[in-house]
C-alpha cells in the first residue's frame, strides 16, 4: 500500500494537482461544531448545509461503503499576479469606477476541472487495484472539504477557517475522492498561527467573530455570491467594489507570502476580469452576462444578483459619473435590480436621482 500511495502522488502531480492526502472516515469529534453552527443560524440561505443532515461529517453514509477520502489541492494564484500581490489586492479596493472580482474567479470554472482531474485519477488508481468503489467531489456535496484536508495533512485550518499551508498559504482549491479501499491515511500537520489575528482584523463586516467562527450571513463572499435577495442595508457600504467575493482576509495573512502560483492555465486570470469596468459590468443583460462569464465561476449567481452587486459598487464609488449606469437600471424588469438601482443613485447624492 505505501507503494501504491506513492505510485498515487505521482498520478496526481501529472495532473496537476500540488499535493494529496489520505484521511479516516471517522469525523465524529467534528459533528458538535457543525450542528452548533447550523443551529447559530450562521450559514444564512444556504439550506443546503443543513438539508442533508449529518451526512457532511459521515462519509460512510453519504457513499456507502466508503473507507478512505484521497484529499487533493490545486493552486490558483494567477501567474499575472505579482509578487506583493496582496497589497494589489487594495489598491484595486481604491479604483471606484473598476470592480473587485476575487482572484479565485478570475479564471475558468474550478468545480469542473478540479472534478475532470480527480475523475482521471481515480480512474488510474482503479486501473491499479481492480474494481474500486468511489466518487469524486469538489465543492458539489456535502463533504467537510477543510476538515477531511486537515486530518490528512494538507494544511492547518486557520483562524479564518480556510485551510492553510506552510508553502501554499490558502490560494488553492480542494477536492475529494471517497474510496472503498483503505489506503494508507496521511498524518495532519500542526497549526501555525500562533497569536496573529490579522484575518479577524481585516474582515470588512466582522464575519469572523472570532478564531475559527465565521458567520457566513455577514461575509462578502456570501452576499455576493449566496445571498439571493437585496443584500442588507448594513454591509452594503462595506461591500466597497467588491462584487463577487473578497480576498481582504486572504490578503492580509502572513502565510500567502509563499502562495503558488497555479500550474494549471485555466485558472489564470481573463484580463477582462482582471479590473473591469464597473459602467460596462452595469449594462450587461442576461446574454451578454452569459457570454461574457461562459466557463466562469461568476455565472452560477446570474445575471440579475450579478448587477446587483455592480449596482451597489456604483454607489459606494462616489463618482457622479456612474449615475447614468443607475439610473438606466431604475425600471429593469428585475426587482432586486431595481432595488440596487435606487439606492445607488441615492447614495450618488439628491441630484442623481433625476439623472
């Protein structure tokens, strides 16, 4: 089996994977936390992480049969980025007329490739051993993605609650595949944090309320992206231009100075994406957003939350200019659209609102 571990670190290297692991079924001791936080309410609209119960942390009972989890990461830095990418990160929180997209968007869609990749490594590894029972993930099921990669010693969950690495810092991507097979479980790493608190600090709406809490309902990733709905009157300042997910957390850690950058082509960043227009993102309708965001993880909010949230920019832009892009919205058949529209020539100031 050692062999066979190693012969399957290879396969994965070839595809582009950075690293995998091998983790134990048993995820009892993290079933409290999970129910404490979907009892808190703190996962917002997103009932999917409550409807299938304690299947998240069961692995044998969301696959039968399932013996092991080969844990996989992928990184997705982009090679544009820099290096100080991370001060980058806010000088583009500082431009008003252009839009914030986070640097895990900026590519191509990561649940498909990641899925292709680990599709074709079980495969090999069923080539090897014979008949294998197995399925593969990648942010499309209720799998406990962070703490399976942390027993099998991806990385430490940072105070953040992503997963980190001493030479990756969080900039990556993780995916699984359940086994039948017991392989060889990989040991977990000690954490590094140590006292730093410098996510917490960071976070533009006080999501993370403390070390290892996140309440999703006050993230920017979450509103962006999950909350369907006008987004609360109070984080829509905060939201800045951020209009599809924020990286202020992940900028700001000390572990990202040693962050890769992606092997894999397609998570390098479209330059259309890189510091779009916020006038031009405004007066996309639903074709053109389709065609635009074809491939990208952007497209699954659709159009109208998509505007939405490039409304809400507009209004925290200052810039007069953008009015007309508001007020062109006013009467979009959509009502969240509407909404957005409003309140941001109101926050333009009295006179744009006769614009």
């Amino acid at each position: 089996m050692p062999d066979l571990l190693s012969r399957l670190r290879g396969w994965a290297h070839e595809l582009g994977f950075s690293q995998i692991g091998v983790a134990d079924v048993n995820l009892a001791t993290a079933e409290p936390g999970l129910l404490a936080w979907l009892q808190a309410g703190w996962h917002g609209e997103m009932g999917y992480m409550a409807r299938h119960g304690l299947k998240r942390a069961r692995p044998a009972e969301l696959v039968p049969g399932t013996l092991r989890v080969i844990t996989a990461r992928m990184d997705y830095l982009p090679r544009q980025a820099p290096e100080g990418w991370q001060n980058l990160v806010f000088e583009r929180l500082g431009q008003p007329r252009q839009a914030a997209v986070s640097l895990y968007a900026q590519g191509r869609d990561y649940h498909k490739v990641l899925r292709q990749r680990l599709q074709t490594l079980a495969d090999r590894l069923q080539q090897a051993v014979g008949p294998l029972g197995y399925r593969v993930f990648s942010d499309s099921a209720p799998v406990l993605e962070v703490e399976l990669a942390g027993r099998s010693g991806i990385g430490w969950r940072g105070k953040h609650t992503l997963l980190l690495h001493r030479e990756a810092g969080s900039m990556f991507f993780l995916g699984e595949i359940y086994i039948d097979l017991a392989l060889p479980i990989t040991p977990p790493v000690t954490a590094h944090c140590g006292e730093c608190t410098a996510c917490i600090s960071a976070c533009p709406t006080g999501a993370i309320i403390a070390p290892y809490r996140l309440d999703a309902r006050r993230c920017i990733s979450y509103l962006t992206i999950e909350q369907d709905g006008p987004i609360p009157l109070e984080f829509r300042v905060a939201m800045g231009n951020r209009i599809y997910g924020c990286d202020d957390c992940l900028a700001v850690c000390p572990w990202n100075k040693f962050a890769a950058t992606a092997r894999e082509s397609a998570f390098h960043a479209r330059d259309e994406l890189r510091a779009p227009s916020l006038a031009v993102l405004a007066a996309l309708d639903d074709a053109a957003f389709r065609a635009m965001f074809r491939k990208s993880p952007v497209k699954r909010i659709g159009r109208d939350r998509f505007v939405r949230n490039v409304l809400y920019a507009i209004g925290n832009s200052g810039d007069a200019a953008l009015a007309a892009s508001a007020a062109a919205l006013v009467e979009d058949p959509s009502d969240v659209v509407r909404d957005a529209a409003v309140w941001a020539l109101e926050r333009l100031g009295p006179a744009t609102l006769n614009t």
